[in-house]
C-alpha cells in the first residue's frame, strides 16, 4: 500500500484497490464459472429466478436495475438453452411468469458449490475477528455509495 509522507493510506490507493479486486473477482469467477455454460449476466438472471420462483419479467428489471429489453434478450438465450420457461400470467396477460428448469437447477446448484468453493479461498488465512472487522469496513462504504446514489437522484451538487 501507497503511504503519504504522514505514514496515511491514500483515500486513492484504497478505493484502487477496492475496483482491482471486484475487476480479478469477476474475471477469476467467470473463469470458474465456464465450466457452467452460462455468462455472468445470465447467471445473476438464473440466480434471481431460482430464489424468487415465477417472478415477472418486470420485477427482475427493477430488482436488477436493469432495462425491460435487456432483460428479455437474456431470457430468451436462457430459454432457448433451456435453462428457463415463461409462461403467461393467469391473471394478467401482459405478463409472463418466470421458472427455472431442472437444467438451470443443476446449474444454481454447481454454481453454489463453486462460489462456496471460491469464498474459503479467497478469506483464506483470515480471523473470525478480521472477517467481522472486513464486514463492518465494507458496509461502511456501501453505506456511502448508498448515499452517493441518493445525492445523484435528488441532483444534489457533489461536494
């Protein structure tokens, strides 16, 4: 780590290492997740629908803070894979209810043993206490870019 004349960690350094580390996590977890058949992008698709059964197309789009269309593009590879199916909503037409299929179960299932697998590694050589304290650190700065997205939606002048 970068120190300033003071022996201080640069804010700079700090937030560096915070986006090398998001950018090696997501590149080492769709190495491992190759071996699934499924991108990144549709995997979080996969995942959202195994743990919310029957969701709309809609509610995905605003769960994931993503675009309708772009939603829909993702479903369709999915289920022409046939990872998912949809189905019209029995009581709205305009909406189509999302399931997952025995072969996206099996793929939810071996993507959890690979996160699992990918966690201890990557807390390897951590305390229970230094876990506690990463955790608390790490919702500290969610809790600041929470506010950060706050201040951009109210179109509050950056300070």
């Amino acid at each position: 780590m970068d120190e300033d004349r003071t022996g201080n960690t640069s804010n700079k350094d700090i937030i560096r290492q915070l986006i090398c580390f998001a950018l090696k996590h997501r590149k080492i977890m769709q190495s491992y997740l190759d071996e699934t058949g499924v991108y990144h992008a549709q995997h979080r698709l996969l995942m959202k629908i195994f743990h919310e059964p029957e969701i709309s197309q809609n509610d995905i789009a605003r769960s994931m803070d993503v675009s309708a269309a772009t939603v829909a593009v993702a479903l369709k590879k999915l289920e022409k894979r046939g990872f998912i199916s949809r189905h019209t909503d029995e009581g709205d037409n305009r909406f189509n209810k999302i399931t997952i299929t025995e072969k996206g179960n099996r793929v939810v299932e071996q993507s959890k043993r690979i996160f699992e697998m990918a966690d201890k590694k990557i807390l390897d050589g951590f305390t229970e206490e230094e876990k506690r304290t990463l955790s608390v650190l790490l919702q500290k700065l969610n809790d600041n870019l929470d506010k950060m997205e706050e201040e951009i939606r109210l179109g509050k002048e950056r300070t």
